[in-house]
C-alpha cells in the first residue's frame, strides 16, 4: 500500500500557498453548495458570464465541488 | 440494465432531446410517488437518467481510475447511477421545482459518480495525517525581510503554527498539500466532506487574518496595493490534482 507522497520539507509551493490563502468568503457549505448547484448550472449554461459570489468563493475553495459543478454545467451545455 | 455508453452520450444532440425532457418537474415528482405502471415506467426512465449523468462523471475522471477500462468503467457507472437513485428518491419531497427535475436528478448521479471514482484512485492507498514540517521562521525578521514567492512560504508556515491548532493543520496539509481528495479524506476520519471543509474555510479565515495583521495581505476593503502576489489569491482548486494520478 503507497501512501500519500510528501513533498520536499521546505517546498511549500506557491499553488499551495495560493489554495492556503484562498479566501472563501462568503461562507457557503458544501451542503448549500450541493442544494445550489442545479440552479446554478443552469444559469450559467443560458448566461456564461452568470455570478453567484458565494458560489464562486465555494468553488474556488473546495476542488471536488468544482469539479461536480463543472461537470453538470458540461452535461447540461451538452444537450 | 446497463450504462449508457460514451458514443451515446455523444449522439445526444438538440435536436433528438430526451424523452424524459418532455417530462415537467411536477409530473415527474407525482408519477415517481405514485403507484403502479406508471411508476415503474418513471422509475426506468429516472434510472437512464441518472446512468447518463453518472457515465458522463466518471468518464470526465477515467484517467484516474487504476483500471480504465470500459469494462471497469461500467460497472462503476452502474454501482453510481443504483446509489444515486436511492440518495435521490430519498430526498424526491425537497424538490421544489426550482430548476428542471432532470438537473436536479443529474447532479445526485455527478456527485455519487465522482466520489466513486475519488474512492477507488486512493483505495490502495494510506493516507497520512502529518503535521507542517516546514521550517519556522523566526518572527523577529519582520515582513520587510519577507520577498515574494519561497519567503512568503515561510511566512505563511509560521503563520500556520502560530494560529492554527494541530487538527486544522492536518487537515489542511492532506487537502491542500498533499492533494488528499476531501471525500476520501472524510471517509478514512468518519467525517464528512461538509465538516472538513469547514475546518478549511476556518484554516483560510485565520491564516489570511493573521497574514493581513503582519502586512502580507491586504484587506478585502483595503485601498492599498497587496505586498505580495498571493494577496490576490488567484482561484486555485485545493486539489485540483486530487482526482487526477
């Protein structure tokens, strides 16, 4: 069984101090996010440049929202 | 039943919409709580649903499958597809017909599908829980010895030991550093994806209050320019590599 690969000591990457410094605020959870996200995905489908800030400050947060988020938003512009 | 295939993904097009679009939000809440063959029918079609949107995840995800062959991928896309169905008829009495009912189904198959897929890319492997091994750097410097990039690493890590507790430093070293995904994370501390990323906003709150208080980052309402290029914090996924090998 492998484990989790530990970076070099000293190598805090920028990336990780971006996503440590991210700021996620307004506070959205992820259950909130979750209840959101059919409605968001379909305004951003008919309005790409559509903005929920407390969407965005989720997503940008939390990668496997995102990730869903995006998904559903390329399901649904694919129909 | 089986999942529905990438190429018949891909042959859904605008002009040859579902059947199930024809369907309202209201009909689709009544026949599925309803009774008899009508129930059944709208079950099977809520089923293809959710087997379209769960192979749409986890073929967006295949690469990091150990195995990715169609074979594999089906399977996982039909274990999916059963899952959400049950999550979604579970919570049938809270759709509320804000959005099309078949987006609303779609994004219990989209979550189910990729945190299967998360699941499986980690299930041989141990995660670990380690605390900040970065070196501290003595607080006597000041920030004006602070340059950008790797010094700004270095005050960001005594930040870390200054304000967050042991917990919330683990917690954001597996999720943030280590690119431990949060669903897999949760499921090995018998948590939940809602309560560690909690425990984030909170590791983001205090090290971005403590980094503004010492002059690395400006304030939200600041007029000043950021010392440094993280005050901006451009978007950047915490693991946006955790679902990827």
């Amino acid at each position: 069984m492998s484990t989790t690969p530990h970076p070099d000591p000293t190598d805090l990457t920028p990336r990780h101090v971006s996503a440590l410094l991210q700021d996620t605020t307004p506070w959205l959870s992820c259950e909130e996010c979750f209840e959101r996200m059919d409605t968001y995905a379909e305004a951003v489908v008919r309005d790409p440049a559509h903005t929920d800030e407390a969407m965005a400050a989720h997503l940008r947060g939390c990668a496997a929202c995102d990730e869903e988020a995006q998904s559903l938003v390329q399901l649904l512009a694919a129909q | 039943m089986t999942a529905v295939s990438r190429d018949e993904q891909r042959s859904t097009t605008p002009e040859s919409p579902p059947r199930t679009e024809a369907v309202g939000p209201t009909d689709w809440v009544a026949r599925l709580g309803g009774g008899g063959p009508e129930q059944a029918v709208a079950l099977r079609e809520l089923h293809e649903l959710m087997l379209r949107a769960a192979a749409h995840q986890v073929w967006r995800m295949r690469p990091a499958l150990p195995d990715p062959s169609p074979a594999a991928v089906e399977v996982i896309v039909n274990q999916a597809a059963d899952e959400a169905m049950t999550a979604l008829l579970g919570k049938l009495h809270t759709f509320e017909g804000r959005s099309r009912f078949t987006t609303w189904a779609f994004k219990f198959a989209i979550l189910q599908a990729a945190t299967e897929v998360r699941r499986l890319q980690w299930q041989h492997r141990e995660v670990e829980l380690r605390d900040l091994d970065v070196p501290i750097a003595p607080t006597h410097e000041g920030p004006e010895l602070y340059a950008e990039g790797k010094d700004l690493a270095a005050a960001v890590a005594a930040a870390m030991h200054r304000v967050l507790t042991p917990y919330q430093r683990r917690i954001a070293i597996a999720l943030l550093v280590d690119g431990v995904p949060i669903d897999v994370l949760a499921d090995r501390l018998g948590t939940n994806r809602g309560a560690l990323y909690k425990t984030l906003h909170d590791v983001r709150v205090r090290l971005r209050a403590e980094l503004t208080a010492n002059g690395y980052l400006a304030g939200r309402r600041a007029s000043s320019p950021a010392r440094t290029s993280a005050a901006s914090t451009p978007r950047v996924s915490p693991t946006h590599t955790a679902g990827t090998p």
